[in-house]
C-alpha cells in the first residue's frame, strides 16, 4: 500500500475518533523506527465505555472503506485498545493508561503529523 494511503488511514481513523470525542489525539510516523508499522495513531478517552465508543467508530469508518484490522486486542476491557491495521496500528486509551505507559514518551523521535491537544 503507499505511503500517501496509510496516512489517509490514519487520518480517517483520528476523525473518526475525534468525533467519538477522544482527546490527545496523535499521528506519529514511525517509519523507520520500528518494523511493526508506518503510523501510530494514539488517543484517549475518559471511561472504558468512551474507549470502546472510540474504538468502535474507528473500526466502522474503516470498515465503510474497506479496511478492516487484522486484530483488535482489549476490546472487552476498554483499557487500552490496540487495533492492527498492519501498517497503521490504532491505539484506544483509557486516560489513566495513557499516563502509565507513556508511548507518546517511547516515540518521542517520531514526527507528529497530527497533535490535537483536548482534554474532556
């Protein structure tokens, strides 16, 4: 898939969330820093219900695309949802998890193509 396609993916999937009203939304590009995709895109949501809306609406705009995950892990908990897009990976927060693991810290040296600070 090109590149300009797996950033229009993560572009959908940030709206996407952005309209289930997740907060601290990021779209890191990651090329070149890891091998497991090309871009993360990370955000939040105040309860495991909010996280699971989230995750939720990312799947079903994708999905009207036809792009559909390979996995999705933690959807029972609504903790941290992580959703395999193969080259895009999807990361769903619970806020309180977030802050625990910190992956915003750990890709620190990845350009941000989208940082959309809101906090709920």
């Amino acid at each position: 898939m090109s590149k300009d396609n797996l950033k229009k993916i993560a572009e959908l999937a940030a709206e996407a969330a952005d309209d289930k009203k997740a907060f601290d939304i990021e779209i890191l590009n990651v090329e070149g820093l890891t091998i497991i995709a090309d871009y993360f895109v990370i955000c939040s949501g105040n309860t495991d219900k909010q996280v699971q809306a989230i995750a939720r609406a990312v799947e079903d705009k994708l999905d009207e695309e036809g792009i559909y995950p390979k996995q999705i892990a933690g959807k029972d908990e609504g903790r941290w949802i992580l959703m395999d897009y193969a080259d895009v990976i999807v990361h769903v927060f619970h806020k309180h998890e977030r802050q625990y693991y910190e992956l915003d810290r750990l890709w620190a040296d990845a350009e941000k193509i989208l940082k959309k600070e809101e906090t709920s």
